[in-house]
C-alpha cells in the first residue's frame, strides 16, 4: 500500500464519523511508504482527540509511532494510548504499547489500537444534550 491510500483511509473514517464536529489534520508523506500525521479531531460536545502517527505501510499498517490523547470539553485529561517506551520498568506484557487512563500517571497493559478503534471507544463517552 502507499502511504496516500492510507491518508484517504483516514480521511474518509474522520469524514464519516458523525460525532466529529471538526477536524485539523495534517499528512505528510515522508516516502512512498512512509508518512506522518498529526492534529486534532472536535466532537460535537467540545471534547478533542489529539493524533499522532509515524505509519510504515509497505507490507502492513505498522505505526512506528503513535498517540491518541483525548481530552474532555473542559479540556481535562480522558485517557492516550501511546508507544512510546518510557514505562520499560513496568514491565507490561504489551510494551512498549500502553494506555494512561482518566490520569496521566495511571498506566495499565494496551495493545495497539488504531483511529477507529479510539473513536469506537470514545462514542459513549461524548455527552449529547
């Protein structure tokens, strides 16, 4: 796959989602396999998710680097599922994947989820009134 179709794929999961408001994201192809994204989805209740991708996606969809942080409307901590491997001591059996859920200091084991996947589980937390 080149990097572009995986843009579009992006593209089209953000476009058709129907509790994004608003989007603010940037695609920088770094090669023809290889790509970077970043910036912010809005929810129809003010909360944001923040992405961050670093894709490879030669043979598979492998993210070298990610991060979802989604932040209420008040703009308070929610959860962010990274890869970054600052908790080695942990010693989690999906590292360097991990999730900091409702605290930045509270990590717990994740395995890599991808946009979709962080959208489906922030559906029930957007408040619609």
């Amino acid at each position: 796959m080149r990097v572009e179709a995986y843009f579009d794929q992006l593209r089209r999961l953000i476009e058709a989602s129907l509790l994004v408001a608003s989007s603010n994201v940037a695609y920088d192809k770094r090669s023809t396999h290889e790509g970077f994204v970043q910036g912010e989805l809005y929810f129809v209740d003010g909360s944001v998710l923040h992405v961050r991708e670093y894709v490879d996606v030669e043979t598979s969809r492998d993210r070298l680097m990610y991060v979802y942080q989604y932040m209420d409307a008040a703009g308070s901590f929610v959860f962010r599922y990274d890869n970054t491997g600052h908790h080695k001591k942990l010693r989690m059996s999906t590292y360097p994947h991990h999730k900091h859920e409702g605290d930045e200091n509270k990590v717990i084991a994740a395995s890599a989820p991808d946009l979709a996947t962080v959208l489906d589980e922030i559906e029930p937390l957007i408040r619609l009134e």
